[in-house]
C-alpha cells in the first residue's frame, strides 16, 4: 500500500464547477499535512496546510480527519486558471529527520 | 519566483556514468531537499540537508549522495546512473527541517540512455 494515495484523476470540469479532492495515508504518526500544485513541467507549489479545524483559503477549503486518515480538497467556482496537478503531501518523522512524502497527484481540467 | 536555482535544466547522460545536479538556495534558507519525479508521479524524497549535514534519507540507494555547502548552494551526485533514473530531480529549501514552507527549484530533467 502506498504512503499516501490520491485518485490520480484526471477531473474534467465546467467552468464554476465546484470539485473535491480526496487523499488517504497510511502512517498514522504523520505530523503536519499540504497540498501543493504542481503546473505542467513546472516544480510543485505549496497550495495550503491543512489543519484538523480544517481552514480556508479564499476558494479553496482543505479538511484533516487524522481518525480515519483522510485528507481532503474541495475548490469551488473552479476557474480555468486552476487546471494542474494536485498533491497531496504528508510529514513524517523518518531516517533520523523529517521526510516529506507526496501523493501522486490528482490532475484537475477545468473547462469552459 | 522561488529564488531556488537549479542546473542544469536538461541533462542527457548514458548508463553507467556519473552526474551532479546543482541548487541554489534563498539566502538564509539551511536546509535543503532533494527529491526525485518520475513522469506521472509524485516527487519522492531521496535526502535532505541541514547545515551541511545528511538529515533524513529516504529508500534511495547509496550512489545517491550530497553535498550542502555554507553559501547556500548543495549537489546531489548520482553514479553508475541507471534507466530508470531518468525522471525531472528537484531540489527545495527551508528554514529549519520541519518542511512546513519549503520552496522549490524548477528542477533538472535527466535523461539516461
């Protein structure tokens, strides 16, 4: 089973659409959890960190659930600029430091 | 954007050889992540750097190593390159080694035939 798994897409959606993202790992002593974008052939961004409050970021709402160990995405009014890869990425003490470790992304289409 | 600066940005090298990839931290930035991204795949985490010293490793063998030099630049060398090394190999620093803002290089994309 990998670290962290995400629905590797891709999600074709209309323009304004909302859409969610939804990630699972498996090490239940990860510490801190983010999603980053990731544009075609460019180096991955960091999107947001998510909290288990669960925070907001204008369009953007990301929630933690460390009891069933889930992480999740949700954008809404989805604008065409927000087409790109989506990963999911989890902290870990691991080796002797801290290790992160990113899901395979989730490539999201938006289109008119 | 970042101020994180790869080189070079293409490399073609042919099995059995050896490479250095380079990075360019932001000033004042002491850790740095190496990272390798096959296509359709999520970067996966080869070792991090924290003042100079090898702070973290992931399940990568031991002809990958490092270098992190006092001026904010490190090297990741590869030997006796294999195929499937052929992936786009990321570097990304920080401030400290907890990796909550780290920001990454455009990357180099290998090549080995």
């Amino acid at each position: 089973r990998k670290e962290v798994e995400q629905d590797p897409g891709p999600f074709n959606v209309p323009e304004g659409a909302t859409v969610a993202f939804n990630c699972t790992y498996s090490n239940s002593a990860s510490q801190s959890f983010f999603w980053y974008r990731q544009d075609c052939r460019k180096e991955p961004k960091l999107l947001m960190s998510v909290y288990s409050s669960g925070n907001e970021d204008g369009r953007f709402t990301a929630q933690l659930n460390r009891a069933s160990q889930y992480i999740s995405l949700l954008i809404r009014d989805s604008k065409l600029s927000d087409s790109a890869t989506y990963l999911c990425v989890v902290r870990s003490w691991q080796g002797g430091g801290n290790k992160l470790t990113f899901g395979t992304g989730t490539q999201l289409k938006v289109e008119l | 954007e970042t101020g994180v600066t790869q080189s070079p940005t293409h490399l073609i090298k042919t099995r059995g050889q050896q490479v250095t990839l380079r990075c360019s931290s932001q000033s004042g930035h002491n850790t740095v992540s190496w990272y390798q991204q096959a296509l359709g795949q999520g970067p996966q985490f080869i070792f991090q750097y924290y003042r100079e010293e090898e702070n973290g490793r992931g399940n990568f063998p031991p002809r990958f190593s490092g270098l992190q030099f006092p001026n904010y630049s490190s090297e990741l060398n590869v030997n006796a390159l294999e195929l499937d090394d052929s992936a786009l190999y990321l570097c990304a620093s920080s401030i400290g080694t907890n990796q909550e803002t780290q920001y990454f290089g455009p990357g180099t994309r290998l090549l080995v035939l």
